[in-house]
C-alpha cells in the first residue's frame, strides 16, 4: 500500500493536526509521546497566515492586551475561526480562561500561565490551544512561564544560529489552517519576545498612549519591525497605530501624538481615527468578570441599582456603571475599523 499524502488531520488532542506520513517527514517526526516534532534545522521563512496580526508595542499599560482580546472577541463574533496567541509573562485575562475556568482545556499538561506556548517552544511541537473560549475563539495562554523562553532562545540562538527566532512561526503553522484570523497579544518584556511574535504573523497594530515613555515604546518595536522584517519575515507589514485611553476631545494633543507616531514608525504609517476613551471604572469590572466590554453591557438590563446596595440586597460589584456604554461603543468601533484595514490591506 502506498504512503499516506501529507497533509493536517486533527490528533487525538483537539485542535492540533498530526501527520500521517508513513515517512514520518522531517517537519513532522513524531517523538516517543507521538506528538508531531517540528524540524529544529529550518531557517527558511514561513510566510505568516492570510490575516495574521500582532498588536504590540514596547512599553506595557497601553491597552495592548485588553485591545487584542477585544479583536479576536469581535472577530470570532463574525464567525470567523480566531486565535489569539498571548505571548506576554504578564496574567491578562481579559477573557476569564484562568479565573472561571472558561473554555475546552486541551489533554495532557496544563497550557495555563504559558506553561503551554513555552511547552511548544521547548519541546518543538504544535501549539495547544484552548477551545471555545468564545464560540469560533481558541486562545494560547500567556502568563509567567513565558518569561522564561528567553533564556530558552538564547541559549538555542548560540548552539543553533538566529533561525531560533521562527520558533514561534514553527509551532503555529501545523494548526494556522484550522484558522480564519489569528491574533498575538505581543510580550513588551523583551526584545526577543517581540521579535519571535513579529517573526510569525503579517501584521503589526501599534497602540500608544500620549505620554513620553509609550512614544519610546514605539521607537523599540519599531526597531524590532525592522530588523525582523529584514532578515527573517518580508511579509511583515505595519498595517497602523491608534491611540488608547486618551480624552477624546483633546484634538490639539492628539495631532501632536500622531506626529510623534509617524516619528517613531514612519511616515506612511496608518493612524485609526478611532479613539477609547480612558473610563477606569468599567474598564476594571468588566476584566474582574473576565468579560469584554460589550459583554459587560449585555448586564445593563439586570443591574443592581445604589439604591439595592444601600438597601443590602447588593454590592457594588453588583452595579454596572452606565459609563460602560460609550466605553463598549468605542473599542466596538476601533475593533471594525482595524478588521476592516486589515482586510483591505
């Protein structure tokens, strides 16, 4: 009987392809568990999925997280098929995946606080995601561990060469066909980091707020987009940068910011028009619930009122704040307008 035709099936853990190959096929050499082994020699570009999106930027508390789980919340709301790959040490969940248990959790170890994106790093097998975190929306934790595929890729940069720098790239093309959209929440902690997530995607987003230490923020990545771009990814494009948590109605301000952003990222760079607005309140609620902004909004209509927590029937974390309303207009309306150019682009 003649050899299976390569091609990606679904393994027994949901979500991961496998290769049948009889061959058993450089990419795809399977290790004693019987996981697909990726080909640590390969260097050569992958040309990153149709669509593929990283938003980052080099400073943290910019609205980088919140932004990139709000895009893939709106994009699987779409129907499509989303990923969104959190290559960051910090504990964002947006989400609610840790917090309230939310999602199909993939078999074998446990892929929380990054311990499965540095898994895939290390052992160079397919990534794991977890299932169903929204309808259409898988999700890739990050969390503390991911802090420690630095030291991993430094290690692997002296005895292999900088081809290191595809690991992620290597580790997502097996399942990026299941796939419509896929979404990086980018690590500000290290230039490593950054440079591994611009190495796998076609995209880059930048978020900024107006002050000093996020425009220096910018000149970094800007620096990682170019070298990554240069040597090991051609298909990278910066698709814009939008400004976050800024009062909306400071428009002397904000052209002096743009300027600054064209400074930092170039001259042609896209500037989304779109502006949320900085409403802490909500902002902080609906992360406690692990819920996105429009989600929080749905709760409107059954709120507790003041008078219910004067009264003792409710706490104030029983309260939805109405403020939530233009808050969830705003991100809705950046979310369209960065899928839209996306597409477009």
């Amino acid at each position: 009987m003649g050899s299976v035709a390569h091609r990606p099936v679904l393994a027994r853990v949901p979500g991961v392809p496998r290769c049948l190959c009889r061959a058993r096929c450089g990419p795809c050499r399977s290790n004693k568990e019987g996981a697909p082994v990726l080909n640590p020699g390969a260097t050569q570009p992958i040309e990153p999925p149709e669509g593929s999106t990283v938003i980052g930027t080099g400073k943290g508390g910019v609205g980088k997280s919140t932004v990139a789980a709000h895009l893939a919340g709106e994009s699987a709301a779409e129907g499509n098929r989303t990923l969104l790959i959190c290559v960051t040490g910090q504990d964002d969940d947006d989400l609610g995946i840790k917090r309230f248990n939310r999602g199909i959790h993939p078999e074998g170890p446990s892929v929380i606080d990054g311990e499965g994106l540095y898994s895939a790093i290390h052992d160079r097998t397919p990534l794991r995601p977890i299932r169903e975190v929204r309808p259409n929306l898988d999700v890739m934790p990050g969390g503390p561990k991911v802090g420690e595929i630095d030291g991993l890729l430094m290690l692997r940069t002296l005895q292999e060469g900088a081809g290191v720098v595809m690991s992620l790239a290597q580790a997502l093309a097996p399942i990026a066909p299941l796939y419509d959209r896929i979404f990086f929440d980018s690590a500000p902690e290290k230039d490593s980091l950054e440079q591994l997530v611009l190495a796998a995607a076609k995209y880059l987003i930048v978020p900024t707020r107006s002050d000093d230490s996020s425009v220096r923020g910018m000149e970094r990545i800007s620096k990682n987009f170019k070298l990554v771009k240069t040597q090991v990814n051609p298909h990278l494009e910066m698709a814009g940068a939008f400004l976050y948590g800024s009062n909306r109605t400071a428009t002397l301000m904000h052209a002096a910011v743009y300027e600054d952003i064209r400074a930092a990222l170039g001259e042609g760079t896209p500037i989304f028009k779109t502006i949320v607005g900085y409403r802490e309140v909500p902002a902080r609620n609906a992360r406690k619930k692990g819920l996105l902004f429009g989600e929080y909004a749905d709760l409107l209509p059954t709120s507790a009122t003041q008078y219910d927590v004067k009264a003792g029937r409710a706490t104030s974390a029983d309260v939805v704040p109405d403020t939530i309303i233009p808050l969830a207009k705003e991100m809705r309306e950046l979310n369209q307008e960065v899928l839209d150019h996306t597409r477009s682009a």
